[in-house]
C-alpha cells in the first residue's frame, strides 16, 4: 500500500468475529481482533502485510467475537489499547501483557490520529474509533444498543464509516432468538437495529460521508437485502442519496478498501 493515503477495510463482520484494518501505508493499525492467526495473516496478506506488521491492536470491548482470537496471536507483541475496562476484561480472561489504557480521547500512533469515544453496549466500557490523516477521516462503531448524541457526533464528518446494522425489528421479534436475547439485543445496551443506522447516515451524509459499510449484520435476525433497503430509503427521503456508496461487510472475508 502506498503512503499518504489514509486506507480502511473490514477483515471479517458478524457475532462470528469482527476486525478492521485501518493504515496510511506506514502506520497499521487493527480494530479488534476476532479471527484467527491464520485467518488474520491470510487476510493481511492481500496487501502485502504480516501480522507482526501492525503497530497496535484497538479494542472496541471485551466480547468474544472481537477478542478472542488474542489468545492465539498475542505472543506477536504488539501493542494492545482499550479503555480500562475493556482492557480489566481481557486480561482477566487471557492473562494477556502488552497492553496500554488508552491515553486520552485524542492521540497519535504513528502518522494517524486515533479519537476514542463511549458506545452504549453490555461490555465493561466499549467504545469506537475515528481514525485522521490530513483531512480523511474513518469512523469504526459496532456493537451499540443506541445512536447517542456522542457517538453521532464524532461519526459527523467522517467520509468512510463502519457502522453497525445488526437487526430487523421484525425478524428479531419473529425469530428464533429466545426472550431473554431478543430483549438484550432491543436494548439501549444491545444492538443497533437497520431503521436506526439508517437515520444515522442520513445525518451523516450531510457532513461529506461517502462511503458506508453496513456492519456485524445478525445471521438469524436481518438480511443485507432489508438493511440496503432501508438504508437506501431513509437517503432517499431525504435526498440524501447521491454520492454515498453503501455495501454490507462481508461476514467471513475482507471487504473492499476504502481510499481517502
């Protein structure tokens, strides 16, 4: 990858594992970890990378579909940020060292600057990301029961953003899920259903988005063709839909490469 570039792309999507590969051709830098070391080196090798490469792993939360995978490749000794809780979480579990609390709101890993912010979700202390180099901006926000003032906030200006789009309502209450799950999942500290992430990019997309990948889609409780739909008639009814380009992540493989 050439430099000068800020670049962004999912590596897997979905309650089966979550990553995300941000860089600007120098820096490289992971969002979660749930895949494997063979998975992830695999992955990485489409653009010419080894695992040992990345200069930070960044933790969204403690959950198993976006650490778990620490426990096989953590020996590769690089650095691991969270916040306090989600870091109090994973080492408890994976007994891990190398890792780093969070500076502040606002710091710098190599040429990109990082910008951590609270998400509403069942973990310890979750939170996302908005990544910058030179006027590109990248927002990573999965796993959150509510859109937050917060979060739409620091996602407003951000010309690439991996968003949540995790259930349909209808799906979900029709579905095989058990009470107890599908109440979690209704919560404001589950997940985020595809009517909400869809008011969320058309706010978004009057702040220069122009691209969104639709992420950790639900296997049981949404289908990529619903999520589209309702994304794309939100964008619609508000004349919003010129030059944002939406897909859905892929759940078990990279997505396409986003290029500020």
């Amino acid at each position: 990858m050439s430099a000068n570039a800020l670049k962004a792309v999912t590596l897997c999507s979905g309650s089966s594992g979550n990553s995300a590969f941000i860089t600007d051709g120098k820096t490289r830098l992971l969002v979660d970890c749930g895949l494997s070391l063979k998975r992830l080196r695999f992955e990485l090798s489409r653009f010419d990378i080894e695992p040992g490469d990345l200069d930070a792993v960044l933790m969204t939360h403690e959950h198993s579909d976006h650490m778990g995978a620490l426990k096989t490749w953590h020996k590769l000794n690089v650095p691991i940020y969270g916040t306090d809780g989600t870091l109090g979480a994973v080492k408890s579990r994976l007994g891990l060292d190398n890792t780093h609390t969070l500076p502040n709101n606002i710091f710098q890993i190599g040429g990109v600057t990082v910008r951590a912010f609270s998400t509403s979700h069942d973990a310890e202390e979750s939170c996302g990301y908005v990544f910058a180099m030179g006027g590109t901006r990248v927002g990573v926000c999965t796993d959150l029961g509510e859109m937050t003032d917060t979060v739409l906030n620091e996602l407003c200006g951000c010309e690439y953003v991996i968003l949540e789009c995790n259930y349909d309502i209808h799906m979900l209450k029709n579905g095989p899920y058990p009470l107890f799950l599908r109440r979690r999942i209704l919560s404001r500290y589950g997940h985020l259903c595809n009517e909400d992430c869809a008011a969320a990019i058309v706010t978004l997309a009057k702040t220069g988005l122009r691209r969104v990948s639709l992420a950790h889609m639900s296997e049981h409780n949404n289908d990529p063709a619903l999520a589209l739909g309702a994304v794309m008639w939100a964008l619609s009814e508000y004349s919003a839909e010129h030059g944002v380009e939406v897909d859905v992540a892929p759940r078990y493989e990279a997505g396409a490469a986003f290029t500020g």
